[in-house]
C-alpha cells in the first residue's frame, strides 16, 4: 500500500538492524485518517471471506483492528497479555515470546469471546518472527472458530514470520513490506 510505504520513508526511524520505529503515526501517536485507508484496503482484500470477528493482542494491534473493525462492521477482540481481575476462569491461554522485549508472557481471550462459528481475520502492526501471530492463531484453533486470514500494517519480510506462516496455508496481506533497512540507507520494500 503506497500511503503506508511512503509514511515509512517519510517518518518511519530505523534503530539498528531489526526494529523500525512508527511511533509518530502507528503505535504510539496514531494518525486515524491512515488508519481508515487501511481499513478500507483490508476489506477490499478480505472481501467476500464472511468475517464476523476481528482478533488482535494488546497494545499495539488495538488502534489498527479498532478502525478495520468499524469499516467491517463487526467487534473486535483483543488477547490480553496481563493477568487481570477481570478475566473469568474460563479463558484460551497460549505463551508467546515478545520480539520488543525478549521475555515470554502468556496472551489470554475469555471464552465467551471466540467460539466454534466464528470466522476471524487476525490484525496486527508488525509481523517479524510471528511469535505473535502464532499465540493468536493457537486461540483461534483452541476456540475450533475459523481463520479466515492475518492483515499485517507492517511486515518485515527480511525476518522469517511471514514466510513460515504463509508455508503453512496461512493468508496474511500486509499492506507494507520492508525488504532491507539500515540507519544509513533507510527502507526498502518488498516490489511484485
Ligand atoms: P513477532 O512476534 O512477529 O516476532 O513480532 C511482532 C510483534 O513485535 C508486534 O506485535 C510488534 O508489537 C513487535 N514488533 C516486532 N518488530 C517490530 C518493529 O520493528 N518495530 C516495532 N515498533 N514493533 C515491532
């Protein structure tokens, strides 16, 4: 998706070799008028999918699927990465290893939530590793629902997520996919 590549160019912050930095517009600041035109690009590729239920993990997925989920007109769920008061006893629980951080936490969705007749399509920022994606989709198994498919904002396809998951018949779209970065030389994107 051009706007989302050219906002990367634009204001995106290369740190070393492996994390890029959106937090002006994607994941701290959020520009929501960005957010609706990806919104719109992920209906357009999951139209016809039949798609009830948006799945995401805390805290950077929220925003995104928030805005897809209003232009889908369906809810969104987000796994919780906190043990909190609030959950119920009955919950799918997986582990999932944070890229950002380096630690393991565990993800968490009541099962009130997700059931056998859903059809979801996953939303996240960043797929790198897809360790976060692999915690979302074993819920998504757990809860015998539909995957109906991922919709990324920004893939790194330099880091092997994407590859694995797509190897094992999964569909994941992402609207950005970064090729090569340095601090130097900036972004490049994956062409097709
Ligand atoms: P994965 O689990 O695919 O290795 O990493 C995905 C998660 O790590 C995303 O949900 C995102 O929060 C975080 N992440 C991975 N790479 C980056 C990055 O380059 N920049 C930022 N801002 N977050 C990243």
């Amino acid at each position: 998706m051009k706007l989302l590549e050219d906002r990367i160019v634009k204001d995106g912050k290369v740190k070393g070799t492996q994390i890029l930095r959106v937090d002006s517009f994607l994941n701290h600041q959020m520009d929501i008028e960005l957010f609706g035109e990806m919104a719109k690009e992920f209906k357009r590729l999951f139209e016809g999918e039949g798609i009830n239920k948006i799945l995401t993990i805390e805290a950077s997925g929220i925003g995104i699927a928030c805005i897809a989920a209003q232009t889908f007109g369906v809810p969104v769920v987000f796994a919780k990465k906190s043990p909190s008061k609030n959950l119920p006893d009955n919950i799918y629980s997986t582990k999932v290893e944070s890229f950002t951080h380096g630690n393991i936490y565990d993800v968490m969705v009541s099962r009130q939530f997700l059931n056998k007749d859903d059809r979801i399509l996953i939303i996240d920022d960043f797929l790198a590793n897809g360790a976060a994606l692999d915690g979302l989709i074993s819920i998504v198994k757990d809860a015998g629902a539909h995957l109906c498919g991922v919709g990324i904002a920004v893939e790194k396809a330099f880091q092997p997520g994407g590859s694995r998951l797509r190897e094992s018949g999964i569909r994941i779209e992402s609207l950005a996919r970064v090729a090569s970065m340095s601090e130097e030389d900036g972004v490049t994107f994956v062409t097709e």
